[in-house]
C-alpha cells in the first residue's frame, strides 16, 4: 500500500501564467496537485538578459498562487524549492514578449524513495527581522526553514548562527525518524542598548539600490529603506548606500548617543551623462561642413554649437539636442533625452535630408597643366548644345540627374581628349573629377663626350618638373617624354670637370639632343657632391663628411681629404625620402664625386570596408591571429605586429598609369578594425613615388573582389585621401564595384579564389579548403569556415572586379603545373602535367572557364588534362585542403588552325593527353 501511495503522487503539475500591462510584467505560479505537499512547496523568479547575466539579486521564495512582477521584457529564470522525499522539476526560461498572451508548463515532480532517511529542515529563524539582519554571506543556515538535508535516524544537537543585534536562542536537541519530517525554531531577541538609527533612502534609482549598511559591519550586512537600529553601541559611525552606474550617493557620517534618535535621509543625485552626437546625411553623400549641434539651456549666454562626432561630457534627463540650419538640407528634429543608459553614455544620431530644391554641383580638374594652357577645357551636354567651363570651373545649381561630360579640342595639335562620359549627381552633391588628356611624347637624347669618361662612369639625367624626379641614362641613350620645363644634368665622376646642367621647353612631338663634354680634373684628392633636385634643391637639404656637424650644401667642394676611409651622410627633410650614407676610401691624386637623390613622396591616406567582417558598429572583426607575411606575390613582406588586437587582415595597395595598366607599384599594407590602411610600420597612410599624370588607385583582398578608384590621383599633389566608405562614387563604376552594409561601402566578398569574379566554384570549393585558422574561404574572419561564408558567395554570384588591372594570383609551391613539348598528329603541341608535392588525397579541381568542354582528373601523384572538341580558352584551378591554389589557362585551337600557326598548346578533339 504504501508504494501504491508513492505511485498516485507523483505527479506534480505546476501551471505559469504570463500576463502584461502597459507598466509591468507578471508572472504567477499554481503549484498542484493537492494531494501534494504544496503548503511547503515555493518558487523563485530572477531576471536575466540574452546571455543570462541575472539583473536582479534578490531571493524571494513565492507559495502556491503568488504573483511575482518585474518592469522588463528580457529573459526570466523560474526555479523550483525541492521536497522532502521529491525531486525538484527543471528550471523553465519562458520566452516573454508583449504580444503573449500567457504560458502554461506542466512539469512532474518524481519521489527519491529515501525512506531509509529522515529529513531535517534547516533552522528557521524568527522573528522575520532577525532573518533580514542575517549575514548573506552565512550560508549554513536557511533564513525562513525551507532549506532540509537527508540524515540517518537519530538525535542531533542544533545550534543557530549570531545576528549582530539579536541573543543568539540556545542550542536545541532534534529527533530525526526514517521517513518523517523534523523541523526546529530558533527564536531571537532583539538587543535594545538605548540607541536609535533610521536611515531612509530617496528616491530609488534602480531596483534594490535601496539599501545601506554601516562600514563597520561585514559588507555582507544591509538593511532596507526606513530600517530602524537600536543595537548599536554610542560613537561614531559610517552610513553607506548601494551604488548605481547613473546615481551617486556620498557616505554619511553620524554620531549616535544613547536615549537620543538619529533620522538620516539620503538623496540620491543623478550622475552627468556623456553624450556623443554623429552627424549624417539621409542619401549617403558627406555631411555638410556647416552641420552643427547643441544642448539647449547648456549656458546662459546661447547655444554652443559642435561638430560632427563630438562628445558633450555631462548631460541630464530632459535635455535637448538641437541642430543648426544648413542651407540645401532639411534640419533634424530636436531629440529630448528621455532615459539614461546604463552605461552612462548615450550616443545619438542627427540626419539631414536634402531639401526639395536642393542642387547639385560638378568640379572637374584638366591634367596635365600644359594641356589646359593649350585649350583644353569640359562641358556639359544638354542636347545638341555644350555649357563649356574651365579646368577647376564649378557648374552650379544641377539637378539630381544623369549628365553626360564632354571635352573640348586643343588649340595645338599632338594633345587627344578624352572620350564623353556619364556622371551621377544627387541632391547636394558637389562632385569633383580629375580627367587627363593624353599627349604625343616629345623625345631627348645626349651623346657624352670623350669616350673615355663615358667608361669611367659618366651619364646624363633629365630632371622632369611636372613630377619632380630623375631619369638617368647612358650615353646616346634617348627618352621619350611629356611637353614641359626640363633640366639636363652631368653625373660627377673621378678625375673628371662635369659640364654645366641644361634648361630648355620641351613642344608635344618635339625633339632635342645634346652634347655633354666632360673635361679631365686639376683638382688633388678632392670631393664634390651634388645634391637632386637641383633646381631648387629642397630646403633643408645638405651633407656631412665624417660625421662632422658642418652642414654643406649642393655642389659644394672640399679639398685635401686625408687618405683612407670617409664616410658622407645626409640630412633629414619633411616630405622627402634620405639618401643612405655613402663610405668610399681616398686614394693618393684621387678626387671624389657624388651625386644623392633626395626623392619627394606622394601620401596616400586610405579608408576602406571589408563586406564579410563589417559588424554593426561599423568596425571590422579582428580575428586572433593575423599572418606575419604578406599573402601576396606583388609583395610579400614580413611584419612583426606591434598591436595585432585591432588588425583585420593584409591588403595589396597598387597604383597603375591606366585603367588597364599592369600596376607599376605594390604594397602590402595592413588593414585596422575601423577601416584605415596602415604600413608595416604602424603608421596611417601608404608613401608611394608616381610615376605619371595619372595614377589609378587599386586595393585588393585574398577573398574580397579588388576596386579601382573612381579617378586617378593627381601626381601634382602629394597628399590624398581616399575614402572608399561614404559613398559610391569613390569607386570606379560606382555601386557596381561595392556593396552598402551597415551605413558603409565595401569591398565585396565571396571570391574564394582570388580570380577577380565569384562563380559558383567559389562556393563548391569551400567543401575541399581549410575550414580552420587563418583561410582563404573565411569571408568574416572568424578564424572558421561555416554557411555564414558560403552566403557571401552565394549572395554575391555574378559580381566581378571594375579594378581593371591585372588580378592578384597567389599561388603555392605545393602544386605545380608544368608543360611538356611533345609531337601528336605531325603537330608541334603541348602535354600538360600537374605534380602534387604533398598528399594528392586533399586535392580538388575546378573549371573557373571551359571553353573547349574539356575534362580534368587526378590521378596518383599527377593531374590530366584533356581537351575537349571545342575551341577558346579553359581556365583550370587545382587547390588542396592547406588553401595551396595552382591555375593554369588552355589556349585550345583546332587542327586547321594549328597547321597555319606550325606549333599549338592543346590540340582540340584529340584522345589522352595532349
């Protein structure tokens, strides 16, 4: 009968119902059957957010039918008291939102068939203040007798904790029978020493904040708002409050006497909140110059008004944020700080919106300089009709609009326009290009004069002033150049009188040549040292023998060296790269001459976006490791990271003189979290020489499609800044070339392979590649390879790079592609091997182009290649699971064209290997 009876209770059903009002949410709690024992049954309820950080401390047991409320809308924490002789059900974490209508769990309670044991509940002490007064950090007893343990029959002595300011009951002795309950009571008398205290807390900031205790009591000890001590011995003591991130609340000091009552009421103040305000504009484009906010009321006197991402250091509740007017744009709306974060810092957000009648303007720019003084100049074309405007010239009041950009003929022949072209212009947008006109080279030559001087090191050099650097060159030798102002220099040697520089104009098309004839040398042990550029030498500029602190200048000459070893160096200038030291040994009757290049820099200031690890803060993943080398052919540096915490990954920055140029500078560089490009050193910006009028930005990215700027940068100015971020006008081809992502433009990811284009291959080869660490298929930089990377490339199928330029092929040494010269069909061809150097079980291959409908296999140690019938080009890619990438183009032609070319690569519609 007795287990019978266990059986028909087991089933303890505990009903949780949810209920909301427009200021609070509660949660109540039917706790069954009632053949249970519920009189002892209770129930918790704690608040957590997302990532189940409680928000609340308190531990309040709530009985069968109570109805527990909390002010958010975050996780919740239900849990179950155990019982005597039964298992507590799993915690619940219902899921709360205002749209619910209520939730019901029904939860079993099960028996642990202990009946060999009695139970002992813990103390219970009373009264219920000697229970508030209990230290928290006492965790032996249970402060109201719901806590019990399992013991053997038999009697126990029980004995019950101190309280400061109670009589501690004395010992009790308690029976514990197989299967039964035993409870004791242990009841306190409050000590009554003639004191008063009263604390009171005003107002409350936050949920049990309300509290205060006394710095000579343990910190475990706190007491409630309103709380009244009379246990305290007469003197001098500290009164303290809970603290809160937006409140603040100073310590109190009282004395207390005897038979003399002492009300405190402490006040909370609200702390200052720091307020940061970013300023944008609704259709991506810069913010104004003149935008500006202020705090209304922030002085007596007016407004001050801020910048863009400017920080307020203390601001209050009821606060206004007001913003300034700006022509061509609608103002933001006043925004009222209703609530305080509790971080204690509020960011907010000031849009403006172009007007109805706002306007556009366009600036274009003439390069070169000559082309301009020879007619060059742009127009508008409206119809039939042309607005013409010089370089430099603003068109003012257009309208958001498609405009087509013409170019007009110069008035001296050899100078070639530019083709007509399209530009985008929206409200407000003050756009401003940067176009070349393209020239016939003029050429220079020089003969050196006597042959012999030429054999003792002699040459010429043409210093161009449009880009400021030198070209030296041999005798004879002839340089193809742009119309301008250009000086003719002599390189010093041993032994030997250099001739007098040369200036002269250079026409389009036109022609000179030179003589320069060197004279031998009467000076004795002698150095002379010349100093480029000449014309002017840069301020600032000069050198020093042996070290010494005397200062000489170009083309000084000293005389009567001592013989044996001298060394020049050379001093630092702003803007300019310092020569290196020269050392050289003097011999007896020698003179010495040297010339040293200081060479002027271009600074390229760079900001831009990765798609895969843009979070929404506008800052980029930072994954845990970064690579020490440059991943790319073009440069493959090393680098020891000095802060590696804010590194994203490597980017390649190129330059080339056209949109379809092979670059003529690389650079690796490193990518930070918030966008900008640094060097290898740390330093924001990338120091590059152009070499022409044009110079097209290129930025690349192992797994991102490469981007082109939308202009080339001017070799007259040598620092730019290029924001790729902002807007899509920064790239060339526009929003083609990038994607918007969280309020930035980005480079575009998914291109698995590094090709230039995202095909599906990019996505089927990620099953095969590395999945862990640094890899080529991470698009997010989370140091993992999951569905999230395979969405970029999915996502972005069919998009390509606009940089036209050759693209950046890293390869590796583990896979080798190779060609071997062989005869088929009395025909000069080619049979293709691949050899794998490592495991050829991790190797997979895919067709990027298949033309000729060819076929690919491995096979052991080597990769085969069979053309198919057709005829074009088939681009075969062959990776292995370390990300090892091996590509190799096909150029496949048929019989009838192979026997007019005498020789083929891959001979179409033939059988094995070709």
């Amino acid at each position: 009968m007795h287990t019978a009876s266990l059986k028909t209770s087991i089933f303890f059903v505990v009903l949780i119902c949810l209920s909301f009002n427009a200021k609070a949410t509660s949660v109540t709690c039917h706790l069954g059957p009632s053949n249970s024992p519920i009189d002892r049954a209770k129930w918790m309820l704690r608040e957590a957010d997302n990532t189940y950080h409680y928000l609340t401390y308190s531990y309040t047991w709530y009985t069968n039918g109570a109805t527990a409320s909390f002010f958010s809308t975050n996780t919740i924490h239900v849990m179950f008291q155990s019982l005597p002789f039964w298992l507590a059900p799993d915690d619940i974490y219902p899921s709360i939102s205002p749209t619910n209508e209520g939730l019901e769990y029904h939860v079993v309670y099960t028996p642990n068939y202990m009946t060999n044991s009695g139970v002992l509940i813990d103390a219970c002490i009373e009264p219920e203040k000697a229970r508030e007064d209990r230290s928290s950090s006492d965790d032996a007893f249970d402060n109201a007798g719901y806590g019990f343990t399992y013991k053997t029959p038999g009697v126990y002595i029980k004995a019950f904790p101190s309280i400061l300011g109670w009589i501690t009951p004395s010992n009790q002795l308690v029976e514990v029978v197989a299967g039964q309950v035993a409870s004791y009571t242990g009841v306190y008398t409050a000590v009554d020493v003639g004191t008063r205290l009263t604390v009171t807390v005003q107002p409350c900031p936050i949920p049990n904040s309300d509290r205060w205790y006394l710095r000579s009591q343990p910190l475990s000890y706190d007491y409630e708002s309103g709380r009244m001590l009379t246990h305290l011995t007469p003197g001098n003591y500290t009164i303290r409050f809970g603290e809160s991130s937006n409140y603040y609340l100073p310590d109190i000091d009282v004395a207390i006497t005897t038979n003399a009552p002492v009300e405190v009421v402490g006040i909370y103040t609200q702390r200052p909140m720091r307020l940061k305000v970013e300023l944008r504009t609704s259709n991506g484009l810069v913010t104004p110059s003149e935008a500006r906010w202020a705090v209304v009321g922030e002085t007596s006197t007016g407004l001050i008004w801020r910048t863009d991402q400017s920080v307020h250091p203390g601001v209050s509740i009821g606060s206004t944020v007001t913003y300034s007017q700006v022509t061509g744009w609608i103002t933001p709306p006043d925004y009222v700080i209703n609530q305080l974060p509790e971080s204690g810092s509020l960011d907010v957000i000031g849009l403006y919106s172009p007007s109805p009648d706002a306007q556009a303007s366009l600036t274009i720019n003439i390069l070169p300089t000559n082309a301009v003084r020879d007619g060059a100049a742009w127009g508008i074309r409206f119809g039939t009709n042309v607005i013409w405007y010089a370089s430099g010239a603003t068109a003012t009041d257009l309208t958001s609009s498609l405009y087509t950009i013409t170019f007009a003929e110069t008035s001296v022949t050899g100078w070639h326009k530019p083709a007509d072209r399209s530009v985008t212009l929206r409200e407000n947008e003050q756009g401003i290009l940067t176009i070349g006109y393209e020239y016939e080279s003029g050429f220079v030559s020089c003969e050196i004069h006597p042959v012999s001087a030429t054999a003792d090191g002699a040459q010429w050099g043409v210093y161009d002033y449009a880009y400021g650097n030198w070209r030296w060159m041999t005798n004879g030798a002839t340089v193809p150049t742009s119309p301008g102002f250009y000086t003719v220099v002599y390189k010093t040697i041993n032994g030997w009188a250099t001739p007098p520089q040369t200036n002269f104009y250079l026409g389009i098309g036109a022609s000179v040549s030179l003589i320069g004839q060197y004279e031998p040398s009467e000076n004795s042990n002698a150095l002379q040292v010349w100093l480029s550029p000449s014309n002017p030498v840069p301020a600032g500029a000069g050198w020093k023998l042996d070290l010494f602190s005397q200062v000489y200048r170009h083309g000084d000459q000293l005389s009567n060296l001592s013989v044996g070893a001298h060394s020049i160096t050379f001093c630092d200038i702003p803007g300019y790269i310092t020569p290196k030291r020269i050392d050289f040994l003097v011999a007896p009757g020698e003179s010495y001459s040297f010339t040293a290049v200081y060479q002027q820099c271009h600074r390229m200031n760079i900001r831009v976006a990765l798609e895969g690890p843009l979070m929404t803060n506008q800052l980029m993943r930072c994954p845990e490791t970064v690579l020490s080398q440059s991943p790319y052919i073009a440069n493959p540096s090393f680098v020891e990271l000095v802060n590696p915490s804010n590194i994203v990954d490597w980017v390649l920055v190129q330059l080339s003189a056209g949109t379809n140029s092979v670059p003529y500078f690389s650079s690796a560089a490193l990518l930070r979290s918030d966008g900008c490009v640094i060097d290898r050193n740390g330093l924001p910006g990338i120091q590059a020489q152009f070499k022409g009028a044009t110079n097209w930005l290129v930025i690349q990215h192992r797994n991102h499609l490469a981007i082109m700027s939308a202009a080339p940068l001017d070799a007259g100015a040598y620092v730019h800044t290029n924001d790729f971020t902002q807007s899509a006008t920064a790239y060339r081809e526009g929003a083609a070339a990038a994607k918007q992502v969280n309020g930035l433009w980005c480079m575009v990811a998914g291109d698995t392979d590094g090709d230039g284009a995202i095909t599906e291959l990019d996505r089927t080869m990620m099953s095969t590649l590395k999945t862990s660490g640094v890899c080529r298929a991470d698009m997010d930089m989370t140091m993992s390879v999951d569905a999230l990377d395979a969405a970029y490339s999915s996502n972005n199928l069919g998009r390509f790079s606009h940089a036209s330029c050759a693209d950046e092929t890293i390869l590796n040494e583990q896979i080798i592609l190779s060609a071997e010269h062989q005869a088929v069909l009395s025909l000069s061809t080619t049979r293709v091997d691949g050899v794998l150097v490592y495991d050829f079980g991790g190797i997979d291959k895919g067709f990027v182009a298949n033309s000729s409908g060819a076929s690919a296999a491995i096979l052991s140690t080597q990769i085969q290649y069979v053309a198919g019938a057709g005829v074009g080009v088939d681009r075969l890619q062959v990776w292995g699971r370390d990300d090892s990438l091996g590509r190799i183009a096909f150029n496949v032609i048929s019989p009838e064209m192979a026997t007019n070319a005498g020789r083929a690569i891959v001979l179409a519609g033939t059988t094995g290997l070709n």
